[in-house]
C-alpha cells in the first residue's frame, strides 16, 4: 500500500478523531473499521489512499450536528475545514465531498463516484455482532416509544431487511470479492431471525445490566 501522509494523520486524529468522543454506536470503533474496509478498497482499486483514509475519518462526523442529514452535514464539515486545502486540490476535495454525501446505507441510487461507492460499502456493518451492539443503542435513543427488547428487535430486523436489494442480497455497489464473502456470510446468519434474535438479545441483556443503557440515554450524543 502506498503510504499515508503521516501530518495528515495526526491532524485528523487530534481534530477529527474527538469529534466522535460522544457517540456510542459511531464511535471510534465503528471509524476505525470504515477506515480499514475503506484502506483495503484503496488498496485493491489502486485508489488515493490519502483520500480513502479522510473520507472515512469524516463521514460520519455531522450526526451531532444533524442525524437525518449527517450525510451533508459531515460533507460540509470536510469541505470547511481549510487544512485540508494543504493536502488536497479543488477536484479531490469535491469528490470526497460528493462521497461522504452518498454513504448511507438507505440510498438506493448508485454513488456519483468511485470513493462513495467504497464508503458506503466500507459503513456496512457485515458482522452481526457489531450490528446487534451498533443498531440496539440506536434503537433505544431514537425509539424510546418501544417497550421491550421484542419491539426494538423486531424494528431493528425490519429496517436492516429493507436493505436487501432486488437480486435479493444485502447491497454493495462495489461487489468487492472481499466484502462479497463477508456480506453473503453475515446475510445467511441475519436471515435466520432466530439466531439473530438471539444475538440481539445477549446484547440487550448486557447493557441493559452494565449500565450503558442509562448512558446512551443520557450521555452519548449519536443515534
Ligand atoms: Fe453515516
Ligand atoms: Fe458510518
């Protein structure tokens, strides 16, 4: 892999990177693996990798500002912040711009380019157990409504199976062998709601215990 610009990267880490302090479900945990499905793509594609690592860094970093608008929100974060200016021109800042505006999961038009293409794939989450975690929290902030896990489940299940595209797979726009392999696993797991369902649960009962429940309540900031 060609090699990161290493000022960049401690610019993005000290004023990017706390901007997701506050939030449980888009945390750094969720960051840091977009950035390495985005880093694999680049890598595969033969894409910038300067590029690659910046829209992830960014793409999701509007939701404080506004959840049903992140997408632009996060755009215009990247496309204010004049720093950037020193590592990128006009052209690539717009493009990166146009990526992150076209990450989410619940488009259903193609991408305008290549990068979004590789950020929406890189922000699907293909492992159940980091679903279940991710998609309950949001669940419980955005949802207070429900009454019990049953509810949340049967939300949480619904909406992710909306996602299954007319070929009847859980979309990805690149078709990367990579993610392909990982998503065609993840699908048959999501897809026997008795095991997701189970999956989800352990969860619940977790943080419903340990006290993160009431944080993401009253503390975290995302959704
Ligand atoms: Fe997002
Ligand atoms: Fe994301």
């Amino acid at each position: 892999m060609k090699q990161l610009n290493s000022e960049l990267k401690e610019y993005i880490e000290k004023n990017i990177f706390p901007k997701y302090d506050k939030f449980y479900s888009h945390g750094m945990i969720h960051i840091n693996n977009v950035i390495d499905n985005m880093l694999m793509l680049a890598d595969y594609y033969d894409l910038n990798c300067n590029m690659a690592y910046t829209i992830a860094s960014y793409h999701d970093s509007g939701l404080g500002v506004d959840r049903e608008n992140h997408e632009y929100e996060s755009g215009k974060i990247l496309v204010n912040d004049k720093e950037l200016k020193k590592y990128f021109s006009e052209e690539q800042i717009e493009t990166m711009k146009e990526a992150i505006e076209d990450h989410r999961g619940s488009r259903k038009i193609r991408p305008r380019n290549f990068y979004g293409e590789c950020i929406s794939d890189s922000d699907r989450d293909f492992d159940i157990k980091l679903l279940a975690k991710r998609q309950i929290s949001t669940s419980i902030k955005h949802y207070p409504e429900l009454k019990d896990f049953d509810e949340h489940f049967e939300r949480c299940h619904q909406y992710i199976c909306k996602r299954i595209n007319d070929k009847g797979k859980f979309n990805l726009w690149t078709n990367n062998p990579i993610l392909v392999e990982r998503r065609d696993k993840f699908q048959e797991e999501y897809l026997n709601k008795d095991y997701a369902k189970s999956v989800y649960k352990r969860e619940w009962d977790k943080i419903t215990k340990d006290g993160t429940y009431e944080k993401i309540i009253n503390y975290y900031e995302d959704y």
